[in-house]
C-alpha cells in the first residue's frame, strides 16, 4: 500500500515536471519553464509600453531612425528560430543600452546607437536581444526566480540615471525588473554565439560583432557613468566573450568566402543624420539634468534654452524646462512649458504628470485628475497615485482615496512613506482594530489590567478601547481613552475589577476592542 502511494507521488511529480518542459527554439534543448510561451507574448505586450516610458520614451523626433532601426531588426528577426512578434524602437535616453522584453519587444538608447559605426554593428547589437527573446532567456530568469537580482538593480540604476525607477508602481514594475536583469554568463554567451549566426543569416559581416565588442571593452575602461548604468549593468564585457565570438567568427569565415557580407557603414551614416548633427543640443540636455541634480537651475535653464534653440521640436528640452519651473513654483510658467512639450509630443507621461502636479497645487482639481490619469495610463508612479489619492480625498471619495495611497505606497523613497502614512491614517479612522489590540494580565492582588498594544508603524494619541468583562456571571463595560501610545508600545490600565477569590482568570472572560486613534502631531 505504503509503496503504491509512494509510486503515485512519483508519477504526479514527474507529470508536473514534463508539462513545464518545453523545447527552446534556438538551441533545440529541452528546459524547465514555468512561464509559457503564450504567457511571454502576453508579458511583452503588456510591459513594452510602460517600459518605454520608464527609459525616456520614444525618440519621436526622429521617426525615420526608428523605422531604420526597425528594419534591420526585422531582417535579423526573419531568421530567428523563434517566429514572435518582433517590434524594434529608438528610446530617447543617452545612456547606452539595450533591452529584450519576453515575446520579441526590443528598444535601443539613442546613446547606444551613437556608439556604433555601421549597419552591421546595429545588427549585432539587435541579433544579441533577438536571441534573449528567441531562447526564452526572460522566461529562464523568471522559472529560476533570479528577478529578485533584477530589483535590486533598478535600484542601483535608479541611483545613477533614472529618477523613475524608484517611482513605479502596479504592474509596471515586472518590466522594470525584466529589463535590467542579469541573465547570467551562459545566457549572454548563447546570445552573442546565435547572434553572430543570424547576422551572418541575414546577409551582415559577423567580423561586426568584434569590433562592437572591441568598443565596448574600450568604453568600459573608460568608466564613463552612463555606460557603468546602462548596457554593462546587465552586459559586463569581458574577455571571455571577446575571444569565444573572434572564435566563432574565424571559424565560420572560410565558408562565407565569395559571399556578400554588408557593412553598411554609409547607409548607417545616413540614418544616423540627424542624431549626429543635434549631438550639441543632446549633450546640453544631458548637462542639464547633471545640472539640475547639482541644484544649479539657472545654468540648467541656460542650457535648455540653447537645446531648444538648436532642436525646436524635441518635446524632451521643453518638458525638463517645465520640470525646473515646477520644482520652483512658477506653476503659470510650468503650465505653459508642459502645454508645449505635449503639443510636440502627447505620448510621454511626465508631461503629464507634471502639469497634473501643477494643476493640483493650483487648485486645478478636475484638471490635475485628467493629467494624472493620463499619465498613469502611459506608467503608474507613485507621485501620481500619490496625488490622485490627495484629490479623491477632497472630493469625499475615501475609499477611493485609499485605494491610490495604498498603490503609491509601493513606490520607494519619500513619496512612498508619504503615501504610506496617508492610508494608515485613513485606515487607522476606519479599522482601528487592525493596528491596537487588547489583552488582560492579572496582578498578585487578583486585579484585571488591560493591556493596549500599538502595532502600527505610527505614534498614536486618543487611543480608546472599550472592554467588556464577565466576571460571576455578569457582564460590565468600560470604555478607557490613553492619551498617548507609541509605535511598537503598550500599556497597561488598570480596569478597576478583581477576580473573585478561588476563581482563575482567562483572556476568554474578556472581550475588547479599539474604538478610534489618531496618528500623533
Ligand atoms: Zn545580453
């Protein structure tokens, strides 16, 4: 009997192991996945927008780089061995980097492609994220549970680079932590190997890939900030993977004799146009950020006003231009700058959020909700959950109003502990039971004290509780009020009662709980 349930056991667990086996398409091995296919299309699609936002939106300015950069990847993405639905966007973010969200959702930094030389060095940087999202490595990280690492990096970005990270919230924070993880050693080896492959597939020089590499081991030694935040966070170069791709490239190279491999050093050129002769303009507006995080607001403004100059239409240079003018109060000026920057472009959520916080501390309030959402809408950050519980509280919504606190409170940092405090406040009012509890101890003179615990994370003061005790088969109320009860404190209150000699005592005679409390101050 015992051996039949032993033989059951083992052929449920086998069945549970086979059904997340599934074959990966590039190295045609089996592997362990939790995360179905259907699963990954599914999270590429949701997280690809957000995830945008979060790394400095769409380089709009420029459509015509995007769709160049579109086609080489598509031309990589045709002879992938995993048919997604590859899509290929141009980030406006001078950081250098690239990222593969599950299911074939691929963006490039403009600081990125600034770096490179020739179509055929695109093409190896696109090959690389095509083989993370053919060979389903987002789908290992999340089987393996290693997303955890993830986190912690955008963190550690967040620090360095983008203000945002800390900031998002709900859904949005998968994409997040999917596009700065850490695939590991083996991951970013099988990428490079199967991306030389399908840049020598689709027609592109592979010896590409090493002068890319070249450049980023030279870039590295450099310890340019940007480059330590963005592609070599997740990609640290090393030799490692300098020497196995020459390897495999001067072992393929003898039978692509008389072959025609593209470089594409002219038409990348061309392509990259606009981008090279607006590098002033850009290097301004990274200045400025520097700048701004300096606290030297006239000298960013300074600066921005040159950008403008140069680029009229980046909405960018006008949006941080209105950031600055919040942050000072000048909310008319503010107004008028986020007007522009979405009139340039109406699909980058600070904009919104920024006129949404303006309109907010105007008085603004049906206006400041409609930004706030739009900007939610494009990727939910803790300031503008924040906000929006700020305004549903003064339009009588509490619940409501909780429900965004709660939300915000997810977010890292002061905006996060704001919010926190918020919703505590409101729940404190609503369900006082949930952070003070009571209990009873009994002295060597057989009198009843009440103990009153506060649990929450919050000072508290007009602490009352009401008891009701049953002693010889009467019950008698009383209601007691502490002035005062620290976080993580409690005390004790005599309740005037005795039990009666010969008798024991128990919590069950008792029954309390906390009427109302306040944060304290
Ligand atoms: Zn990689």
């Amino acid at each position: 009997m015992a051996y039949r349930l032993l033989l059951q056991v083992i052929l449920l667990f086998a069945a549970a192991i086979l059904s997340s086996c599934a074959v990966n398409p590039v190295t045609g091995r089996n592997e362990l996945s939790l995360v179905s296919e259907a699963q990954e299309r599914a999270i590429g699609e949701k997280q690809y927008g957000s995830s945008q936002q979060s790394q400095g939106g769409e380089f709009s300015v420029d459509p015509v780089l995007s769709e160049y950069v579109n086609e080489v990847g598509q031309r990589i993405a045709a002879v992938s061995d995993a048919p997604l639905d590859y899509e290929f966007v141009v980030l406006n973010n001078s950081v250098p980097n690239a990222w593969a969200l599950p299911g074939g959702k691929i963006a490039v930094n403009r600081g990125l492609l600034t770096e490179l030389n020739s179509e055929a060095e695109l093409a190896a940087v696109l090959g690389h994220e095509v083989v993370h999202a053919a060979a389903r490595h987002g789908a290992q990280a999340m089987t393996r549970g290693t997303l955890l690492q993830g986190a912690l990096a955008v963190g550690a970005i967040a620090s360095q680079d983008n203000d945002f990270a800390d900031f998002i919230v709900g859904a949005s924070q998968l994409g997040a932590q999917l596009i700065s993880q850490r695939y590991g050693r083996e991951a970013e080896l099988q990428s490079d190997e199967y991306g030389i492959r399908y840049m020598i597939a689709a027609g592109y020089d592979p010896r590409a890939a090493i002068s890319l590499q070249e450049t980023f081991v030279r870039l590295s030694a450099g310890q340019n900030q940007g480059w330590l935040g963005g592609l070599f966070s997740s990609h640290p170069p090393s030799e490692e993977r300098v020497d196995n791709n020459r390897a495999l490239v001067n072992e393929l190279l003898p039978e692509l004799a008389g072959r025609d491999m593209e470089i594409g050093a002219l038409r990348y050129e061309q392509a990259m146009a606009f981008v090279h002769e607006n590098a002033e303009a850009y290097a301004l507006f990274d200045e400025s950020e520097r700048a701004i995080a300096d606290n030297d607001l006239d000298i960013a403004l300074l600066n921005l006003d040159a950008a403008i100059g140069m680029v009229p239409d980046e909405a960018r240079f006008t949006g941080l231009k209105a950031d600055i003018y919040l942050y000072q109060e000048n909310y008319t000026e503010a107004v008028t700058a986020y007007d522009a920057a979405i009139s340039k472009d109406g699909n980058y959520f600070d904009y919104y959020l920024g006129r949404g916080v303006t309109h907010a501390r105007l008085g603004n309030r049906r206006q400041a909700r409609t930004d706030l959402e739009q900007s939610s809408q494009l990727l939910p950050t803790a300031i503008a959950m924040n906000e929006l519980g700020k305004l549903t509280l003064l339009d009588g919504n509490r619940n409501q109003a909780k429900e965004y606190f709660s939300q915000a409170a997810q977010g890292r940092g002061q905006v996060g502990m704001e919010a926190a405090a918020s919703f505590i406040k409101l729940d404190l009012a609503d369900n006082p039971e949930n952070y003070i509890s009571v209990s009873s101890l009994v002295d060597d003179n057989r009198r009843i004290y009440i103990r009153v615990f506060n649990n929450s994370d919050l000072d508290l003061e007009e602490v009352t509780v009401e008891v009701a005790f049953l002693i010889e088969g009467a019950i008698s109320t009383s209601r007691n009020r502490l002035e005062s009860l620290a976080s993580g404190d409690y005390r004790d209150i005599n309740s005037g009662k005795r039990v009666p000699v010969g008798q024991d005592w128990s919590n069950d005679q008792m029954s309390a709980r906390a009427l109302s409390a306040r944060p304290s101050g």
